[in-house]
C-alpha cells in the first residue's frame, strides 16, 4: 500500500485522464447545513496538492451556505472503467483570495461572465431573465478584463480520511482507508 493517498489519488485521476473518462475530475460532493438534511451535487475538482482537494462555486449557493453553516464535507470519485473509487471525508476551508484570482483569470470569458449573471442556486422567473444578465454584464465588461466577483471563490475539502476501493469479483472488493494523525496517515484494510 502507498504511504501517500494524495500521490496515489493522483495517479488514479491520471489514469482516468489517459484512459479518456470525462470528465475525469467528476465527483459526487455532498455537504449538510444547520438543517442536517444532506445535500448532494456533481462538481470538478479543479486541483489537488498536499493541502487538500479544491473546487470553485458561487459562495451564496445552497452548497456555499451549507458549507458557511457545518463546514464539513465528503466527496466521491467514481471511475467505472477502472473499477475504482475513491472517497474523502474532512473539513473545508476557503482557498486564499489568490488562489482564487489565478483560478477565475483561466476560465473562459462566459464562464466568468456567467460568475456574475448567476444568483446560483436562487429562482429566477424565466430562462431569459438569466440571458439578460449575461448580455448586460458581457457589455458592461466589453474590452477589458472580467474581474472575479466577490461572491465567488474556492473550497478546500481537507481529507481526515480516503478510501480506495477497487473492484473484485464476488463482491469480494477491496477496500483501504487512510486516516490521518498528527504524524501522518495510518493505513487499513476493510470488509466488503
């Protein structure tokens, strides 16, 4: 077993990368507010280091105000191809403000004009209403660089504990979890 689970996550997501999955950075992410009902969504992992695994949302969506209520979440990778999964369970912290800038000045310029246009996860009152924003704000920054709004940033979900799980026949899977201590990740075997 690999003492590391973050360099081993990395050459599972590579091998997704190569083997052509798409989106291979998907993951099922699931947070819970001061309600405690569990909230689940689809989002990509933008980028991974020691530190932890980080995505960028709207800070006013139900997930950012779930995450401002109980900032703990987990998160799953699912690869039916390779027959793996990987799953992380930790605490969350926002990424610095520079993270952030670096991360929103790479996205395409609708994504960033979307960024704005976009009262995430609120109801508006038609589809168009939501094409107006857009059109309005793709004027209003004509010819100059978009900047990122202050209601959008990252999450860092950092990982108390990972299991990989891989596929057997007989259901007979195998599974390892790393819990992390002060002095590192500890390493065990599970059931089935």
């Amino acid at each position: 077993m690999d003492s590391d689970p973050i360099a081993r996550f990395k050459q599972l997501l590579n091998e997704a990368e190569q083997l052509g999955i798409r989106p291979h950075n998907a993951a099922a992410f699931a947070t819970t507010g001061k309600e405690l009902q569990p909230s689940v969504r689809m989002l990509l992992l933008k980028d991974i280091d020691e530190r932890g695994f980080v995505f960028y949302t709207n800070l006013q969506s139900r997930k950012g105000r779930q995450l401002s209520d109980n900032p703990r979440a987990s998160a799953c990778f699912w690869w039916s191809q390779l027959a793996r999964q990987v799953r992380i369970e930790g605490g969350i912290e926002l990424v610095s403000d520079r993270e952030a800038d670096v991360y929103f000045a790479t996205r395409p310029r609708s994504s960033q004009i979307a960024a704005w246009a976009s009262n995430q996860s609120s109801e508006v009152s038609s589809r168009d209403e939501l094409i107006a924003a857009v059109e309005s704000l793709t004027a209003k920054y004509h010819n100059q660089a978009v900047p990122r709004p202050p209601h959008w940033s990252g999450y860092r979900l950092v990982p108390e504990q990972i299991e990989f799980w891989k596929e057997q026949p007989d259901r007979l899977h195998e599974r390892e979890v790393y819990t992390r201590q002060a002095e590192g990740w500890t390493v065990a075997l599970l059931a089935p």
